[in-house]
C-alpha cells in the first residue's frame, strides 16, 4: 500500500497544480486515511474545506491538529 499512497500523493499534487480543488479534496482525504498523523495533510484538508465552503471534517480536523503539535513539542 505504499504504492498507493505514493500514486495518491501524486494525483494530489497533480490536482493541486490544476486548481482542481474537489479532486484535490478527495484525494488529501484519502490520503489522511492512510496516513492520519501527517499535519500537513490535514492542514491542506482544511484549507481545502474552506476554498470549497465545506465543513465536513473541520471539528475533527482542528482539534487533532492541535493534539498533533502538542504531541511533537514533546
């Protein structure tokens, strides 16, 4: 699964240099389910939402941010 994260990452990157924001979206989305500690994936996510007027995952996303921070300090 490592490839297919490795292929995800790609397609974000690709959607991401687009401005194709829905399909970045889902792919960072995907991307956070294979790798749920990655900050800046879950920031990007966030940023995401608010390009696209969304708030799916914002009340998770906000305060795991700040656990993750927290738990790096450390």
């Amino acid at each position: 699964t490592m490839k297919a994260y490795s292929n995800e990452q790609e397609k974000l990157e690709k959607y991401l240099s687009k401005l194709n924001a829905k399909k970045a979206y889902q792919s960072v989305t995907q991307l956070i389910r294979y790798n749920p500690f990655d900050i800046k994936l879950i920031q990007q996510r966030v940023r995401l939402e608010k390009e696209l007027g969304i708030d799916e995952y914002r009340k998770y996303d906000v305060p795991w941010i700040s656990v993750l921070i927290e738990l790096t300090k450390n």
